[in-house]
C-alpha cells in the first residue's frame, strides 16, 4: 500500500535573521509529491534588533529551557511572527487550513553549542497549534544532540530527497547560503552516500559587517564586494580557524567566527574579504570528500548574490547553478526542508544520520504540538 501524501507548511527563519520563510510541501516523508507555494514575512528591524539583543543573554545560557529577560521576549515576538506569517500565507495562497495536515516549525536558532550539549531554538510550538488548528511538529534539534551528535544541519536528508527526484548524477554537492553556509555530498552512484556539514559563515559576518558600517544588514547583490580588492592577511587569518582542520560532520554556532577588526579596510574591501572568506571555505570542505562533486546547485539568501556565486564558482571549478534552475526555490528550501522532516518526524523516521551530523546512530526528533495530534495520525 502506497504511504500517505501529507500536506504540510514548512517555516524557517534562519541565522540571518532577515524574516520567515514559509512554504507548502507535499511529502510521505520519503519521497516529494509536490513543492508547492512559498512566501516570505520579513522582520522589521526593532525584530532583529530584539534578536541579536536576545542572542547576547543566550551567550551565557546552560539551560536550554530558560528564557531570561529579553529572551522571554524575543520567543513571544518570534511566535507571533510566524502565527502571522502563517495566516498571511493561507489567505495569499487561499489555502483552507483545514486542507493542511502539519506545520514544521523551526524556530530561531539563539545558540548552537553542541560540544556542551546544548541547542536553543524559541518560539512556542503549542501556541502556534493552538492559534492555527493545526498539529506542529517542533524542536528538531535537541533529540540529535541528546544523542551525542552535532544537531545541524538538519537539511541533508531532504537534500537527497530532491537530487532523487531530479534524477541528478553525481556525486552532487546541495550548499545552502544562510547565515551558515552547509553542504550535502550526494552520490547516487554510491548506494546514495550522504554526507553533510556545515562549511563555514556564509551571509552572518558580511551581514554584521555592512550593518557596522553603512546601518543595513545586507550587501545587496554583492555591489560592494564586486568593487573591492580581498585583504589576503585577513583572509589568511580567518582561514587559519581549528574548524577548517575538522572533517565532517561537523556545525557551527552562527557567532564562532566573530567579526574581526577590519577598520583599516574601505567597506568595499572588507565585504570583498568576507565573501572570498565564504567561497575559500566551501571550497575547502572538497579536500574531506570522497570525490569532486560534479555539480553545486546554491540556495538560501547567498544564492542571490551575484560576487558571492561568482567568487564560490571559481573556487570550485565545475557547474554552479541556482537551485531554482531545477524547479527548486532558493529561498523557500528551508522551508520546505522543515516540512518534510515534519512528516519524517511523525512517522519516526531518522532526521539524523552518523554521516550528517556525527550522531552515533541513525535519530528521529521534533515534539509534537497540538489538542488534534493524536487524531490527526489516524485520518
């Protein structure tokens, strides 16, 4: 008997913190039926001020239940922001949630330390079923790292799910641009091998630096580092990091790099440095592979960076493509991801692998949220 097709809305606001993507899938878990609509609601800069606030207090955190002060209020403003990304999405869609199965929830990402074992994520899983009606599947992180793994990246399986679908020959290397940059290495030709890390900062330092110096968050376009010259002092110095000697599986707290002192550098020359920074380390994650990708197909935010997929092409010296040249949405992936690992979730299915995120064994994770849970697994 063929496994039921569920529909599910997936939302994920990344380490950018530049607002929730939200997007509908139809899945078994296994394999994907349908990609369907996606939006996005952006936050409003008092919202990513609360943020990056809040993620100076979850610094010092050993808890990952407590909520101290100003954390307390970023997880309301967070929950409310995507009750009401989701209704503007089911009215722009004119979508009846009662259509609609399951909600994969991410959450905010305020510290990923999984070396202490510890990962938060806010936002209120059970006041988003409750406000919606419909049952949400949240907390992906914790069961991994419980469990000895890395917690991150989640993505992966979902990954490959897409490269089996497109019928891709790889080995294939899905890199998703965020605040962190990820990889998934997929090769259909080996049994489907996966492996999975994270490769480095992607958007998060650029993001810190231009919002230092000119008051916004973004190098749109990459305008600024297309016209600057790469400081290979500082590149070397950022290069020089423990992290880049680790193989995978291995993840990354969108603060371990901290912004270096870049003031003796022109705001052109500084973006130049951060975005070569990002190619140079997605390039160097290929020395751990078993074998050169042929192909990078890029999504999330740095996907739609011109400099920053030019700079990675070069490095990487085969085919780079933006994932929506495969029908995929460079910005709705992550959401679609988390609707997917949803379904997996309630089917008790892994979302982890040891070759994604070092997890000793294969693990399922996320908690169930919602009065019409239980019922909803058996319709």
């Amino acid at each position: 008997m063929a496994e039921r097709i569920w529909r599910v809305i997936g939302l994920m606001s990344g380490t950018s913190m530049d607002g929730i993507d939200v997007a509908l899938l139809e899945t078994d878990g296994i394999s994907i039926e349908r990609l369907g609509p996606a939006g996005f609601h952006p936050y409003d800069p008092s919202d990513r001020k609360l943020l990056r606030d809040a993620m100076k207090v979850a610094a010092s955190l050993t808890d990952r239940a407590a909520r101290p002060g100003i954390l307390a209020d970023a997880e309301a403003m967070v929950t409310h922001r995507h009750i009401r990304a989701i209704d503007s999405f089911l009215s722009s869609c004119q979508l009846n949630r009662e259509t609609v199965d399951l909600i994969g929830f991410h959450g905010q990402t305020m510290i990923h330390r999984p070396e202490i074992g510890l990962t938060v994520q806010i936002g209120d899983g059970p006041k988003l079923a409750e406000h919606t009606g419909i049952p949400v599947v949240y907390d992906f992180r914790a069961a991994d790292v419980a469990a000895g793994g890395q917690g991150a990246p989640l993505v992966p399986l979902f990954h490959g799910a897409l490269v089996r679908k497109a019928q891709l020959e790889g080995p294939v290397a899905v890199l998703n641009l965020g605040g962190i940059a990820n990889v998934s290495y997929i090769d259909s030709a080996d049994n489907d091998q996966l492996i999975a890390c994270d490769t480095g900062p992607a958007n998060a330092l650029i993001d810190d630096f231009m919002l230092k110096r000119i008051g916004v968050p973004i190098d749109r376009n990459g305008a600024c580092a297309s016209r600057g010259a790469v400081d290979e002092a500082v590149l070397n110095a950022l290069m020089g990091h423990d992290y880049f000697n680790k193989p995978p599986p291995k993840s990354l707290d969108r603060d371990a790099f901290m912004l270096p002192d870049l003031t003796a550098l022109s705001d052109e020359d500084g973006a130049a440095t951060l975005t070569e920074f990002t190619a140079r380390a997605v390039a160097h994650i290929m020395r751990f592979l078993p074998k050169p990708p042929v192909l990078w197909v890029l999504c999330g935010g740095g996907a739609r960076n011109p400099e920053m997929v030019r700079r990675i092409g070069a490095h990487v010296g085969v085919p780079t493509i933006i994932s929506d040249e495969l029908g995929w949405s460079a910005d709705a992936l992550e959401a679609q991801a988390f609707a997917y690992l949803a379904v997996r979730s309630l089917r008790k299915l892994p979302l982890t692998l040891p070759a994604t995120t070092s997890v000793p064994v294969p693990v399922c994770g996320g908690v169930l949220a919602g009065s019409g849970a239980a019922a909803s697994l058996q319709k």
